[in-house]
C-alpha cells in the first residue's frame, strides 16, 4: 500500500468550486515552513523502488505470460485512476452507473494511490490552489518535491486548512466511495499485492520471486511514477497554449508515457471536461474507455467545452492573443 499522511483531514463544509476563478496567486504563498520528514513513507517508497529495480532485472527470464498480466494489471490501475478518481469522482466530467463505479473503485485499489476520497479531496485542493502552499505537491518547491517529496513529509498546514473548506458532500453520499474508505487497507492488500502475484503463480507456474518482483513491487512503481510526473513535469516543462500565466503546460513525454493524460494545461483551465484536452487529441486512451462506457450505457451526461470557448480562452490568456486584433 501506498505511504498514507497521518495528518490527513477529512473536510466536510465550504466549496467545491474549481473553476479557474479559484486558482491561487502566488502572493498567496507564504513563508517557506520547516517539515517534519516522515521517515517510515521515506523507507516505504525506498524499498518499494529497490525491488522494483530488481523486478526490471527478472523481467527477461520471465514466463511473457507474466508480461502480459503485469500490463493488464498496469492498465487496470491507470484506469482507476484516470477514470475514475480523476475524471468521475474528482471532478464529476461525467456521471456513471453502479456497475461502472464499482468496477472503478476495484481497479482503483489495483493503483493503491490512496482512497478515492482522500485521492479526490486533495487533488480539488490542487486545482483550487494550484503552485501554492495549500496545493499539496506545490511545483514551485521543485520537481523532486512536487513527483515523490511531498509524500516524504507532513503536510503543510495550508494543505489542512484549505481542505476542510471543500464542500465533499458528494463523495461522503457515495456508498461505493465509502465503503472503499472503511475496507481500503484490506481491499488494496487484496487487489494490488495478493492478487496480481498469485495470479501468474498459480495459473502458468511462474516462480513466486518473478510474480512478486515484477507483477507487483515494478508494475506498483511503474503506476506511481506514471502518476506522479503529472504532477512533476507537467507542472514544470511543456507549452502553454490556453493560458501562459499558470504553471500547468501540455507536456508531450507525459502525453506518451500516460497515454493521455499530459495535456494539463487545457485540464486545468477546464477541468469539468471528461476528455481532459480539446476533443479530437489523438491520443487520449481514458476518453475512449468512457466513449466506449458511454456506447453501452454505463456513462452518461459527458461534460465537454465548446469550440467557441475554448478559442475565446486562448484568445485571452494563451499564444492566439494576435487572433482578436485581426478579427477587429
């Protein structure tokens, strides 16, 4: 399981707003306060990367098999993740059937990236106070701290503050959010550890060492580092084209490694859209999953931005400004 911030908050009164409106200025950010470093998530996170060091070395000698069902199991998480914590529950971009959120609350133990609602609660702290102190893996403090340091240390108190002001009404009336919440050290033991090693032991014979090292310690820390430069290089290094002030950029080495989910200075300006970037991108596999979900049923009431908005945004804030003189 993934380090968990024994300071964690459950927030339950003010707004859940993420508009742009909200984001945070940066005089906003206050003096830089010591951390307490939380030695036992430093250690975790360690020995989780060393034996998925080890589990690259064994790849080669590996059953393809077990390939096979490390990727799967990749994709699984991801999809709990993208899909489901991120587009669903986070920022509500659509609405989706019992069967779907159930599924997605299962492949979302498979990432083991925290509860949904702790997942949820924070990441709108990050949108609605995004490169501040609030903002629980602030950019501005580096890329080391905004891809793995920020779980390496106790969480600022503007984290906490801002936190309880989020109206989380929604999640708490979620059964399936709350329930993952009661059962999470259990269900993610079961989904990201047990499962996916017994797996290719039992079934085709693999030794349990490869179905440890690989299908478990390097595909868990394959699926956090995935997630983790999201946060990192997306938020240091890329274009800006909706909106050159924020740190948030359209990063295409994020684009390619998670296969869809580096277009995040668009997510950020508007982040009620379910695809997440300009509807078209040729490379968006969670927007197809929930296209496909939408075919037969399972998701509904997809929320999208207009062409005209979209324009008229990067018109105002991106590299198109010159566009509003030639139309005058």
């Amino acid at each position: 399981m993934p380090p968990r911030h024994p300071d964690s908050t459950v927030a339950q009164t003010g707004t859940g707003d993420l508009s742009e409106t909200n984001i945070a200025t940066d005089n906003e950010c206050k003096t830089r306060l010591p951390q307490q470093i939380m030695w036992l998530n430093v250690y975790l996170i360690a020995a989780l990367h060393l034996m998925a060091l080890y589990g690259l070395y064994l790849l080669p000698e590996a059953n393809p098999w077990t390939w096979l069902w490390t990727l799967q199991c990749f994709i699984w998480g991801g999809t709990g993740i993208t899909v489901g914590a991120h587009r669903l529950w986070t920022h509500r971009s659509y609405k989706a059937t019992w069967p779907l959120r159930l599924y997605l609350m299962i492949v979302n133990c498979v990432a083991a990236q925290n509860d949904i609602f702790e997942w949820s609660r924070d990441h709108r702290v990050h949108h609605k106070y995004s490169e501040t102190d609030a903002d629980p893996h602030n950019a501005k403090r580096g890329f080391f701290f905004s891809h793995v340091g920020w779980l390496m240390v106790k969480k600022h108190p503007d984290v906490i503050t801002k936190g309880k002001q989020l109206d989380l009404r929604d999640l708490y009336e979620d059964k399936i959010v709350m329930f993952q919440r009661r059962h999470y050290k259990l269900l993610s033991t079961i989904f990201n550890i047990i499962i996916p090693t017994v797996v290719p032991w039992y079934v085709w014979n693999e030794t349990f060492r490869n179905a440890f090292f690989i299908s478990f310690a390097f595909r868990y820390a394959s699926t956090l580092n995935v997630t983790w430069c999201v946060n990192s290089l997306a938020h240091l290094w890329g274009s800006r084209p909706y909106d050159e002030t924020i740190g948030p950029a359209e990063n295409a080495f994020v684009v390619i490694g998670t296969v869809g989910e580096g277009y995040h200075n668009y997510h950020h300006i508007f982040p009620h859209d379910y695809a997440t970037a300009e509807l078209g991108s040729p490379l968006n596999v969670s927007k197809w999953f929930i296209d496909l979900c939408a075919m037969v049923g399972l998701a509904y009431d997809l929320k999208t931005v207009s062409k005209e908005a979209i324009l008229q945004r990067r018109m105002r804030t991106g590299n198109l400004q010159h566009l509003k003189y030639h139309d005058d």
